[in-house]
C-alpha cells in the first residue's frame, strides 16, 4: 500500500470538497492513482466510488472456470490457463491468473487451541536440515537432532551427519543422558524413524524405535497427519535454533560445533524467559522439572551399527564410502562390521578380526600395516605396488613428485626403493616436509629429499640413522657334532707330580694303538672342515 505525506491527502481533500473536482481530475493532477484517492476520501468518511466494470475477455469464460474451481479447488492457474486456451480463450496468462487470484475460492482459517502440559509429561522431538559439511572429498548433510522439554522448553542439540536410525538413537541416547532423565511421552511427526506405516488410527512404528521405548519406559507418539502445529514448540525451537545459533556461526569440525551447541543450550538458550512462566528462566524451570523426570536404566541402549559386509579378492572391506583393510586370510567370506562414531570393529562370527578409527571421508583406504604386510610377505611380486601404496599413506606429495620424477627420466624402481629407505630412515613426518621443500625447489630426486633431510639432521645436531643390512636369503649353515677327546691328548697334564719314564712309554703304545683304530674308522670333520665343505656344496 502506498504511503502518502500529508500534503498529498491535504491536496485531495480541498480539490475534492472545495474545488469539487472528481476523483480521476484529482489522480491525473496529482500523479497517482484513482485507488489511492478512493482509499483517502473513504477515510474521510466518504463511500467509495463505485465504478462500473469494463468488459473483459475473460467473461465469456467465467461460468467454465468458476464450474472447475468448484470442482477443482487447489487446480493450479496455469492448468486452468491451458483448458481455457483449448476452448478458445485469446488473451495473455498474467492478466488471467490475476483474475483466477480473486475468484478462487478462499480457504476458512482455522483457530488453534494453546496446549498445556504437564511437568515432565512430554517432550517433542524432530530434525532440522542445516546444509551440508565438507570432510575430505566427502559431502555430507548436516543434521540437527533437537529435542526440547514441552514445560520448561529445555532444547537438547546435536549435529550428525545424516538423519539415519543410528543417529537418531544416538540423539535420544545422549539427550536422555544429558538431562539425567526422560520423558514419559515423546511426541513424533510422521518420519520413517518413527512411523513405518499409517491408516488412520492403525499405526506401525519403527521396531527399534519401539525397543528403544521399551528400554526407557517411553511412550512413543506420533501427531496426526499434516498438524505439525501439535509439535509446535520443537518446530520453533528450529528456527530459534537456526536464528539465535547457527547464523554466522564458524567452526572447523562436526566436534567442534557440537561443543558450541552444548555450550549455547546451556547458556544462551537457557537464559531466555520460560514461556509458561515468565517468571522463571527455561534453565530455572527445568531444574524444577528435572525430578519428576523418569529415571534413567542402569545400562544405555545399544546405538552401534551392524552391517553385513563381504570381502572380495582384495583385504578390504567398503563401509561408508571407505575400505578399511582385513587380514588376508578372511577375504571372499560374509563378515559384520560394528561402528559407532569414532571405532569400527570387523567381525568374522563372533571373533573380532579388525579394528579401526572410523573416517566420514570419501574414497580414502583405512589400513593396519600388520595386515598388508602378511600379504606382501607372500606376494613377492607386489613389492613395487606396495613400495608405492606405503609412501602414498606417508605423504600426500608422493603422486606429484613421482609423476616430476618420471617425466625427468628417473627410474621408478629404484625412486621407490630410495625414498623407502629414506622413509624407514627419517619417519613419515620429516619426509613429508622434505618432499614438500623439494617440489617446491622443483627437484624432484630423491637425492635431493636425502640432502634435505640430512641437513636438517645437521641443524638439529642429530646422529646420523643406523640401517642394518639383513640380506633377504641367508644360507642353512649346518655344523656337525665333532669329537672334542682329541683336544685332551694334545697337552696332557699330570697334577700328581713327575712323570716316569715307563709310564710314558706305556702312554706313547697306547697312542699308537688309538691312532691305528682311528684310521680303520673315517675321520669325524671338525666345524671348519664341515662349514667348508657345505659352502663348496653350494
């Protein structure tokens, strides 16, 4: 509606009572139009003018249209624009939805009761879409999981991820958790978290909703169709929420908004006036209401997630957009994984062959060294993948500086084989700068990441690493078992006293006599003979 100054209605009124010119004189003197000057004469206590209606192209089809919108009441303007045209109407779509605008038929507003409860009776629970977060290459939706007290209106906040079963458990889990107590009735919209299935009054719901309610001593109630109004106080706490918290809000990680959000619930929103009570704050009134919670049981509900998985030809398994390795042994068999939001755990029956940190990335591969290393063991022809695959994990700069590296003629086995060495030498994080500084200098060699490291090493007056050499075979070296008696005669002592001359004698035959049995049997090989001997054997 136009706003006119005062020496614009002014003007109208003397023109019109004293000048006594008509309403259109006045609009095209003045410059405006014939309803603004209908509208200031009204309020003046004049009758508007009542003009007679110009034909219309449109009149010849007011009885078709006004017979569809009786039957059709929500048909759209511009389905009904096309049936008018295939019966010939000749005019334009704008003028025609105008005038389909103010011969609809308009809809009985409805009033609404304001619904009281009881302290501790009821709690409202629903999700909120809050675009979406960037982990990785990874896109994922951001979810918020609100649950606000219906008395004290205490908000409960936590972003996940998506909005699946898991999450939302883990919501009421952490809620329930976070309160020291829960509700008796917990009001739902119609999400398939809650209601699977609905005809009329005869209603399904979800089974791990249901033994989640069981758990807790819950009950579980959904609003009728299409009246989110009932659960009005969780819808506005949304758009509180959005308003008053996420607006202009920065942060890094999905932790670190959710501990924003635990501060905010307790502080912010906490410190707003109570709307059953003005009187009272909502963090004063839910420390009223907090007794006549129920309690909590004494162990909390499982909220992991269970997923078949099936390892093909390789040791990985993909949950979540990611693979995560498995011991070689367990691939081409039907195993479980068991996650919860920051461990993954890979079962095979009941035995636990795998645990993992769990990522939201995408496409990544989640690997334990013991596990591909196995495998390596016995795949001797996988030495050079895995030289590579193992400084891929190391540095994010390996692809680019084995790419420079090739195109300038290097050799990739042995480029492999020397930053390998470099990486058992220096460690991933020293690498990984040197390999950065070297990209940077455009020398991709890896002499040129070993000067780097090694003045560094310097710098910070470090020994130089130690590398043991093992060679990859080492010959079976066999060492027979020698008669040590001959060792004894080489220098007899006698501790008696002197030795007589007979009995030298006697000792020098049977010398002679041993010596003689010792050439009809074969001489034993001392270690020397038989290390000698295997050598030339081999």
């Amino acid at each position: 509606m136009m706003t006119l100054n005062k020496d614009i209605e002014a003007k109208i009124l003397r023109y019109h009572f004293v000048e006594q010119w008509r309403v259109g004189t006045i609009a095209t003197q003045l410059g405006i139009h014939h309803s603004v000057v209908d509208r200031v004469l009204s309020q003046a206590g004049l009758p508007k003018v009542e003009r007679s209606p110009r034909p219309s192209i449109i009149d010849a089809y007011l009885p078709f249209i006004m017979a569809t919108l009786a039957q059709f009441p929500t048909l759209t303007a511009a389905r009904l624009y096309e049936m008018a045209k295939q019966r010939g109407y000749p005019g334009g779509p704008s003028q025609f939805r105008q005038r389909i605008s103010q011969l609809r038929p308009r809809k009985q507003p409805e009033a609404y009761l304001r619904l009281k409860t009881l302290s501790g009776e009821q709690a409202q629970v629903d999700w909120g879409h809050f675009g979406s977060i960037h982990i990785g290459k990874a896109k994922r939706p951001l979810m918020a999981f609100v649950m606000v007290l219906s008395w004290s209106r205490q908000i409960y906040l936590q972003f996940y991820l998506n909005q699946q079963m898991e999450n939302f458990l883990r919501g009421h889990v952490a809620a329930f958790e976070a309160w020291n107590g829960l509700p008796k009735v917990l009001l739902y919209d119609n999400l398939k978290s809650a209601v699977l299935e609905r005809q009329g009054d005869a209603i399904r719901f979800h089974p791990t909703l249901l033994a989640l309610s069981a758990h807790y001593r819950f009950e579980p109630r959904p609003v009728a169709v299409a009246r989110g109004n009932e659960k009005g106080r969780v819808e506005r706490a949304i758009r509180y929420i959005r308003d008053n918290f996420f607006a202009a809000r920065h942060f890094q990680t999905l932790e670190e908004l959710n501990q924003q959000a635990d501060q905010w619930c307790q502080g912010v929103s906490g410190e707003r006036r109570c709307p059953e009570n003005t009187e009272l704050t909502v963090k004063e009134a839910f420390h009223q209401e907090q007794p006549s919670l129920l309690s909590l049981p004494d162990n909390p509900f499982d909220t992991r997630e269970r997923k078949p998985v099936t390892a093909r030809k390789t040791p990985y398994i993909r949950f979540d957009w990611n693979d995560y390795s498995i011991p070689h042994q367990h691939v081409q068999k039907p195993l479980t994984v068991i996650a919860d939001l920051k461990q993954l755990c890979i079962l095979d029956g009941e035995h636990v062959i795998a645990e993992h940190r769990r990522s939201f990335d995408k496409g990544r591969q989640i690997e334990d060294e013991s596990h591909i290393n196995a495998l390596w063991l016995q795949k001797t022809n996988a030495k050079q993948h895995r030289g590579q695959d193992r400084l891929s994990a190391a540095s994010a700069h390996i692809p680019l500086f084995l790419q420079q590296a090739i195109q300038r003629g290097h050799v990739l086995t042995t480029t492999l084989r020397l930053l390998n060495q470099l990486l058992d030498d220096y460690g991933r994080d020293e690498l990984h700068s040197a390999l950065d500084e070297a990209l940077k200098q455009q020398s991709p060699y890896p002499q040129a990441v070993q000067q780097i490291l090694e003045r560094r090493r310097d710098e910070k007056r470090q020994p130089p690493p130690l590398a043991v050499a093992v060679p990859d075979k080492v010959k079976p070296y066999h060492i027979k078992a020698v008669n040590l008696a001959d060792y004894d005669q080489l220098n007899p002592s006698h501790e008696d006293g002197p030795v007589n001359d007979s009995e030298t004698e006697q000792d020098k035959e049977k010398e002679k006599e041993k010596k003689n049995e010792q050439k009809k049997e074969p001489e034993p090989e001392n270690a020397i003979t038989a290390i000698t001997k295997e050598e030339n054997h081999d």
